[in-house]
C-alpha cells in the first residue's frame, strides 16, 4: 500500500481542513503520492495564543508517533507550525510547516514581505519564529485583520479586509510579495493578488508543492552520470 502524505489541521475547525483539501488536491499531479486530511481538535477554534499553539503542538507530535509506518510526509497545516520540532524528533519522514516552507519562496517571489495575520495575539508568537530563523530583517511588516480562522476564508467577511491589509502592507511598509499567515485564508490567495498586483503566497499550496516534490525526489532520486 502507497504511504501518505498526511496534511495535519492542528486546530478545530474541520471546514478549514477541508477547504486546505481542496487547495492541495487541485495541486497533486497523477504520479504524487496519495494525501490524507486530518482534523487534530487540539483547541476549539483556530490557533490564536502562544497556549493554542502550545496545545496543538502536543497533538502534531502526537499523531506523527502514531501514523509514521503510513507516512511518506507530514505537513503541519498552521502557520506557526506548532510540534514541527518535536514531530521531526519521532520520525525519519519530511515534516514540513507551512510557515517554515512559505517565507523561501516568499523571498523567490520579492525581497520585502508584508504577512497579513488572521489575528494580532498571534503576531507576537510570528516574529519570534521570524527571528530564531534569522529572517527578520526581510519582513517588511505584519499586520492582522482580527478575524476568526474560520472567518479568514470567508469571501464576505474577510476578502475586503484582507486586501486592505495587504494594501496597507504594500503602500505604508513597503512590501512587495504578500503572506498570507493563516490556513484558513487559502481560499482567497488568487482574489488578493488580482486585487493588489503583487505576489500573494499561500502558505498551503507552498507546503503541498514542496511536499510532493520531496516524495518525488526520495522515489526516483537523481544519481549523477
């Protein structure tokens, strides 16, 4: 039987899994390992406090010890990637976090990024991830739009907001690509970069795509002439 890629939802928000579902099976390509969704409930709502994330980060690890004989990778479908250290220490598979994954493309794509957060009692916890990877200094700025993770992905209660955040972003902090600092604002990437005319990143779509061309590589891996 294939292994899986296991996308882990930390939070407890099964509408936001299944809209990450979405944005990831619309990226797999007919020869990319089989994926699997998963909802962990390790808080009520979305992942807003340092204690959300210290929660959820005890449920990622969790899993992982269960699930790594099926698993070709695991990807922590929150942008503060709680467990990402812990979860490597159980397995010798990928562990991928989207918040990790997305500020290197990010800087493929521009040199000055603006993240637009779901809510500002996360932004605290951000730019200390921003600072242990020494990536600080190519934040242009963060700034959140104070919406539930549920709400973020709402095209009627969150697409205005966001785009004037992004704006506020771009024109006030001089950013020139966008982060979109929350799984559940997937849906509305292609919205919000029509919209500002600059790269808008989605942190999912770059953790599955990343994801699946590290499945490639380990199967069919590159031996020099």
């Amino acid at each position: 039987m294939p292994k899986l890629i296991h996308f882990l939802n930390p939070n407890g928000l099964a509408t936001v899994t299944r809209e990450i579902e979405k944005t990831v099976c619309a990226l797999r390509g007919a020869d990319d390992a089989p994926v699997c969704f998963e909802t962990l409930f390790a808080v009520d709502g979305g992942i807003e406090t340092q204690r959300d994330a210290d929660r959820a980060a005890v449920a990622v690890a969790e899993y992982v010890a269960r699930h790594e004989a099926s698993a070709s990778a695991f990807v922590i479908a929150c942008y503060s990637d709680p467990g990402l250290h812990a979860a490597r220490e159980l397995t010798q598979q990928p562990v991928l976090g989207i918040g990790a994954a997305v500020m290197g493309v990010a800087l493929a794509r521009g040199s000055r990024i603006g993240v637009i957060a779901a809510s500002a009692h996360g932004m605290p916890r951000h730019w200390r991830s921003y600072h242990a990877a020494r990536i600080a200094q190519t934040v242009a700025g963060e700034r959140a739009v104070n919406l539930g993770v549920a709400e973020s992905g709402n095209r009627d209660a969150a697409l205005d907001k966001l785009i004037a955040t992004g704006r506020a972003l771009c024109d006030e902090d001089g950013a020139d690509v966008i982060v979109l600092g929350c799984a559940g604002m997937t849906p509305l990437r292609a919205d919000i970069e029509a919209a500002l005319g600059v790269p808008v990143i989605d942190p999912c779509s770059t953790a599955a795509s990343l994801a699946f061309a590290i499945c490639r590589e380990r199967q069919d891996p590159w031996r020099p002439t």
